[in-house]
C-alpha cells in the first residue's frame, strides 16, 4: 500500500449457521471488526503487519489465510502521517 491509501480486506465463508468474524493484525483483535469485510480508510504505518480474521459459528471455528500489508512505496506522507 501506498500512505493514506484505503485498505479493504474481504472473506468469504459459508454455514447453515449465523457467521461470526473478527478481525486481527499482528496477532491483536481490532476493535469493532466483525464484518466479513475490512476496510481501513487513509491507512498509516500503524496498519502494516499481517492480517487474519477468525470466522465461528456455534459450532466450530476457523482461521483464514494471512494477508501482509506493507509500505510500496515512501512518496509524499500523508496528512499526520509527518513526524511530530
């Protein structure tokens, strides 16, 4: 990704049974992400690292695949993105 670009994740999954997700970077929860599609508008450096979601249902549970957003390329940064 680019700074300040919008970073959607998506997944899909399939039960007779109502779906759950959560969405995880780096091994951490991300608060309030618990829809089958991420979306992270202006991303910042605070957003690369690897992403998975954890889909479940009363029944069992599952991992998905791990997807690794990093930085493509420096270029200008994005508004507050700038050192301090």
């Amino acid at each position: 990704m680019n700074l300040g670009d919008t970073i959607s994740l998506s997944v899909e999954a399939a039960s007779t049974n109502k779906l759950f997700y959560q969405w995880q970077l780096n091994g951490n929860d991300i608060p309030g992400a618990t829809d089958p599609t991420l979306t992270i508008a202006r991303a910042g450096r605070e957003n690369l690292g690897s992403y998975w979601v954890n889909i479940w249902d009363h029944r069992s549970w599952v991992w998905s695949d791990i997807t690794r957003v990093e930085l493509v390329s420096s270029g200008s940064p994005a508004p507050g993105d700038q050192p301090g």
